[in-house]
C-alpha cells in the first residue's frame, strides 16, 4: 500500500513542497509548490521575507490538499545559522536578518571581546564563520533581545508554524555553534559569556521527533487533515546527508548547491586543534551521527556572476554558462573560492576579476572564462578539502558522492573527479527532500532503519559514477592553486 508524506524544503534561493510516495520499497518524488526566496534590501541591511514565504507554503499545503491523498506526515527544513525571534505573544520580532548582512562582523567582534575563539571551538566543534548563529546573536541589539522570548531556528519555525509546538531539532541546532555536541545540550558556557538568556533556547529533540497534529486552524485554511508533523533533519545538509546512497566505508559526500558542504560520517565528533586549525565543523546527523565537515562557499559565485550579467542585459541559463565554460581555455586562471569578500551579494565577476590582477593572472575576459575560473578553482578546493579530510580522520577516501542541486553540472562533476582522482558518483539530486521524506518513513516504521532508507534511495533513484581522467594537468594545477593559497592571494 502507497503511503504519502510532505517536504517543505526551504533554500536560501527557492522553496518548495514535495511530495514523495512509498510504494512496494520504491520512492517517488513529485514537485507540488516551487517558489522564490527573494530577501529584502532595507534601511541598508539584508532581511527575509519571512510572510512571503509562510504564505507560499500555504499554498503548497492547498495544492496538496486538493489532491485529496491520504498523507501521513510533513516536515520543514532549511538553510542554517538563522533564525526567527518571537515576544511573549508570540508574534515574530522583525526583521529576520539574512546571515549575509554586514551586522554579523560587529558580532564577531563583540562575540571576541567576551569569549576566545579556542573556547567557542572547544565547546562547540563548529568552523569559524562569521554568518554563525553565535555571532548573530552577538550582534543584536539589548531592545530586541529583551523583546525575545525565544529564538526558533528557521526550518523548526516553520515547523512550529505548522503544529504550534516550538522545539530545536539537533541537526539544525549544532549549525548555530551554541550547540555542544558532547553534552548534547546548548553550551551553559558561551549563553553565559555572551549574556544570552537561557529562555531563548528551545528544548533540543532528536532527528525524526513527532510534534504532533498540524494545528487546527490551518488544517481547516488549507483543507489538509489527519497529517502528523515531525521534526525530520531541520538542517537541509543534514537530510541531504542522510539520502547519501553510500554504503561500507571509505567514502566522502558533497552536498553541492549554494554552498558546496564536504565530508564524512562520524559516530563521534572530532575536536582537537587540527580540527580548530583547519576549520572543520561537527554537525550532528541523523541518529546523533557526526557530519564531519567543512563548508565552502559553492554555486553561489556562479549564481552571483549570472546576475550580475542579468542586470546587465546578458542572459545566460545555467546551461548556457557551463556551455560556455567547456569552451573556454582551462586554467587560464586560478582564485580561492573561500576569499572573505565573496560571501557578500553584488559584483561578483569584478570580484573576481579583482582576484586575479592581485595575484598576477590573467583576468577572465569572457562569461565562459569566469565560470572555468570558478568551477576548476572549487574542484581544486575540494581536492584540499579531501586532503584535510583524510588528516584529521586517519583514512583515505576512495569515492565521493555529490548529492543536490549542483549535481546537475556536469562540467564541475567531471573537474571534481579530475582533481580529486577517485571515482565520483552523482545522485540524487533532490537529496535534501528525499532525506526528509525518507527519516518520516522511518520515525512512522514505514521503513527500519537508515541504511534501509539508503538501499531504498538507492534502487529508487538515478546515480551516474564519473571517472577520473587528465591526472597530470589536474596536479600541476593543484600545486600552482597550493601555491596561491600559501601566499594569502585571492
């Protein structure tokens, strides 16, 4: 018998709802609801338009609804690190900041004055990014913080809208790096140094908790009834991870969109000062497993670059660019796609153009150019990140599996398995979704386990492996990228 569940996944580009089916050990995916997540320029900082999206999602519900299928369960999850204040009514505190406003370096600072970076790492495991919860939190002002009565995680908030029950689910919990994954409680130690009041935190549950029934109201609003809300991985990297087919040991994921996230599963976290040298994080898992890994600024130079051309008058698909790319000299030019000043929106083409001068390397000329700029310079990071990945863990990796969105590039699969010279297998790409609906099936019995999701996953959905090839270029590459790096260039 088929059972239905629903995945709203939130991005920091689009929403959308999903609706997958389980039918005789097969999983099937259909888009019901695919919206824009359009955040607003105001006053000089950067918000969400939390309403907008609310409001989109209830229109997914509609669409579901009218379906008139029997669902068993929905689930939300989303981006990390932001959030959502609420006051002692309930009502959201405005705005929702976006973690790319410019608040977060005065948090950083101010977070600093207070707490050394030794001891944050220490408690927390979690890689120094200034867009960090931590340093959000450190940036708000004493009026709003007093108004708060509790700050919800972006995807456990719309879960909360969902069934009015406000809980922190651990996966989207160790991105705010006020988690300390060795006590599994949020870390007493930095609350205190940074003057945050405990009442804020949310109770913390685990991966694949049920919240209860969708809230009456908004059953009657959108026509949905009988549908259970649990909290699967909030995290969107931490139900990606979980739709990995990968199977034995010795393999590596990549969670490619926006932002390219490399690493490994753990059963324990890895903090040590190697770890805190290389800026490694430890999220959590499903199954309070250690996603041991670092994130990397990915296809949002990409994205950035094709607006830019855009507002130019130069419309580009994404298949035109990788078209583009293919065509264009390789290696003309080198960057360091995690250079601090292109985590911020605008001009990215200049920016990196600007890299280039600095570093005395021919600058891009073409559209084609910058996007092989791009997407050789991250294959190349990726290949430092594996390197670093087999340091601090001790084993040599033997294949990576690239999950999500930018899996459709094929142009940057095949350089990722050129400079990485291991096989690199590619699928599913609506991982974030199929690792939500396959953690419902699991906490409702449906399926027994994670490794028999994966199997599922696995004979359910399209996987393409890409060879290696072209090894000798690839290394001289890597050693002039090496070589940048070392000199602190661009």
């Amino acid at each position: 018998m088929a059972t239905h569940y629903l995945a709203c996944d939130l991005g920091a580009d689009s929403g959308r709802l999903m609706l997958g089916t389980l039918d005789n050990r097969r999983l099937a995916l259909e888009e019901l609801h695919r919206f824009a997540n359009t955040p607003i320029k105001a006053a000089g900082a950067l918000h969400w338009n939390i309403d907008a999206l609310w409001q989109e999602l209830k229109t997914g519900l509609k669409k579901a609804a009218a379906r008139k299928l029997p669902y068993a369960s929905i689930s939300c999850d989303s981006w990390g690190v932001d959030y959502l204040l609420f006051d002692r009514e309930g009502k959201i505190v405005q705005p929702t900041f976006h973690y790319r406003d410019a608040r977060t370096e005065k948090g950083v600072a101010m977070a600093k004055s207070k707490v050394s970076w030794e001891t944050i790492y220490a408690e927390t495991g979690i890689q120094f990014m200034a867009l960090n919860t931590l340093y959000q939190l450190a940036a708000e002002t004493p009026e709003r913080l007093q108004r708060a009565q509790q700050m919800i995680p972006i995807g456990d908030a719309f879960n909360y809208f969902l069934s009015h029950v406000a809980r922190a689910e651990v996966s989207l919990a160790s991105t705010t790096q006020l988690y300390n994954p060795v006590s599994r409680t949020w870390s007493g130690k930095l609350l205190s140094a940074l003057n945050l009041p405990e009442r804020l935190f949310p109770a913390i549950v685990s991966s694949g908790s049920r919240l209860g029934p969708l809230c009456p109201a908004l059953a009657s609003e959108t026509g949905l009834s009988g549908v259970e809300v649990l909290a699967t991985c909030s995290h969107d990297t931490g139900a990606a991870v979980a739709a990995v087919p990968g199977f034995g040991s010795r393999w590596a994921y990549l969670s490619s969109g926006t932002w390219s996230l490399m690493g490994v599963e753990r059963p324990q976290p890895i903090i040590n000062e190697t770890g805190r040298e290389l800026n490694f994080t430890n999220e959590i898992g499903y199954g309070n497993t250690t996603r041991l890994l670092k994130n990397i600024i990915g296809l949002w130079l990409v994205q950035e670059s094709r607006r830019e051309w855009a507002k130019a008058g130069r419309e580009y698909s994404f298949a035109d660019l990788e078209k583009l790319a293919a065509e264009a000299p390789p290696f003309g030019s080198l960057i360091n796609p995690s250079d601090a000043r292109f985590l911020r929106p605008d001009g990215m083409p200049e920016k990196i153009a600007s890299c280039c001068r600095e570093t005395n390397q021919p600058v891009p000329a073409t559209p084609g150019a910058t996007i092989r700029c791009i997407a050789e310079s991250l294959a190349l990071l990726y290949r430092r990140t594996l390197k670093q990945i087999e340091r601090l863990t001790g084993e040599n990796i033997e294949r990576l599996h690239i999950v999500g969105g930018g899996g459709k590039d094929r142009l940057l699969n095949q350089f990722t398995a050129n400079a990485l010279q291991i096989p690199v297998h590619v699928g599913p790409v609506e991982a974030t979704a199929i690792g939500n609906l396959v953690i419902q099936a699991i906490t409702l019995g449906h399926l027994k386990s994670l490794a028999d999701a994966r199997q599922v996953i696995h004979e359910s959905m399209n996987v393409s492996v890409v060879q290696p090839q072209d090894a000798a270029p690839w290394n001289a590459a890597f050693e002039r990228f090496e070589t940048i790096l070392a000199a602190k260039g661009c």
